[in-house]
C-alpha cells in the first residue's frame, strides 16, 4: 500500500539572526507519523511558492495547525487593531483559499485552533480577538507559571451535537478537552456548523455542510499526544480512515 503524504500548514517568524523563517510544533508532524501512519509534508505559508491545485494534487490530507499569529480582520471584515495581533499575512494567503479549494475537491482538512478559525473564515464567519472578553465567556487561555507539559492539560467540557459527527467518532455526546486560545469563533460562516460548544458557549468543534470529505475542526489542540491524551486519539483515527477512503 502506497504511504499516504498530511500536509502540515506552518507559519512565519523571525529568526535568532533576523532571517525570516517558517515554524510549526513538533508536535504535528509527531502526531501525524504515529497516529496515521502518513509521511508529514510541512508547507510553508508562502502563497506565492505554490499553485493550490499542486498540492491537493501530491496531498492526501491536509492539517490547519495552531498558532500564535492570528488570522488578519481584514479577511472577516474588521478593522485591524492590537487587539488581533500578531498576523501572519501570508498564511491567511494560502490557508483561507486552501480551506475552500480542500473541501471542494474531497480532501480531507483538519484544523485544529487557529485552523478552525480559518475555516470559519473561509465561509464567511468572523472572529473575536478575546473571547474571554465577551460577556458570560470565560478564559480559554494558556496557563502560565506552570510547566509546558501542564499548560496542555484538561480545562472543560465539550457538549457535542447529538447525531452528529464528532458525536459519531467518540460515541459521546460530552467529551473533556485542553484549552490554549484567545481567539474565537464569533459569527459562524455560511457552510459552518458547530457540533461542540464549552460550556461556557464557545464554539470548539466544527464542521463544514455538504462537504463530501472528512473536513472537521477543533478549537482545542488535538494534536497533543493523543496516545497519552485520549480525547485526542479519535479524531486522528477518523481522519486517517478518510485518507485511506479517498
């Protein structure tokens, strides 16, 4: 059998020495290797390096990652401010088109984080830069003070969408997660359903209607060590079974 090939979407930061540089966690192309069996591929988020109809083409899968900059209001319609920063352009530049272009070809798309914000974005939707700033909303953000392996441990629940499909893949419809973000999901995009909210409302698992693929996102970082945290391994499992049905 022919070894599938993840995309792994990176993103820009400057170097030691000032250079500009592209950057992901360790983590993703770990999580991708051990928990789906694919070779990790990490795509720069340099638009102008790639024709989209490329990479779908040598592409068996694709992961949003998480990271610290934050998708540009200008792409929802916002004024920029502080507030939202940083940004990183280039990846809205490729990861906005490539969310569409993904799920209109079937190809199988996990966003996880700042990939979830995408894809809402993608669809239309908007974001607020501090969700922990709306009313009756609480602090999703990282712990600190504490060590790196505590800043990834359980913080809430997750109410899931009966019959739906996360609902589907753990064969629950509550489920504990980690929580290590600022931004959100404000106004759902067009195509955006949300099948899992904290408990304090805020939208942390997606779905986009009518797509024929795996094309799911979460708020959470499933990407860490799903063999240790559990709640993680299920969806790692159902996106390597869309690879392998695609």
């Amino acid at each position: 059998m022919t070894r599938k090939t993840v995309g792994i979407i990176t993103t820009a930061e400057v170097s030691q020495g000032g250079a500009p540089s592209q950057r992901t966690a360790d983590s993703y192309p770990e999580t991708v290797a051990r928990m789906t069996g694919a070779t990790p591929l990490l795509i720069p988020a340099l638009p102008d390096c790639h024709q989209i109809g490329h990479l779908l083409e040598i592409l068996d899968g694709i992961v949003l990652t998480g990271a610290r900059p934050n998708v540009h209001p200008q792409e929802f319609g916002a004024e920029e401010s502080e507030a939202y920063a940083p940004f990183d352009r280039s990846r809205d530049g490729l990861a906005i088109p490539l969310v569409r272009a993904a799920v209109e070809a079937g190809r199988p798309l996990f966003g996880i984080c700042r990939g979830l914000q995408e894809m809402n974005v993608a669809y239309g939707g908007t974001l607020h830069p501090e969700i922990r700033d709306v009313p009756g909303r609480d602090n999703h953000r990282m712990l600190q003070d504490v060590p790196r392996e505590q800043r990834y441990d359980i913080r809430h629940g997750v109410d899931l969408m009966p019959g739906g499909a996360f609902a589907g893949i753990y064969g629950a419809t509550r489920i504990e997660v980690n929580t290590l973000h600022g931004q959100a999901i404000l106004a759902t995009g067009d195509r955006v359903i949300v099948e899992g909210r904290a408990d304090d409302t805020t939208p942390e698992a997606i779905r986009i209607d009518g797509a024929s693929g795996f094309a799911l996102g979460v708020q959470w970082h499933a990407e860490h060590a799903p063999w240790e945290q559990e709640v993680n391994a299920p969806l790692w499992a159902a996106f390597a079974m869309a690879m392998a049905a695609d």
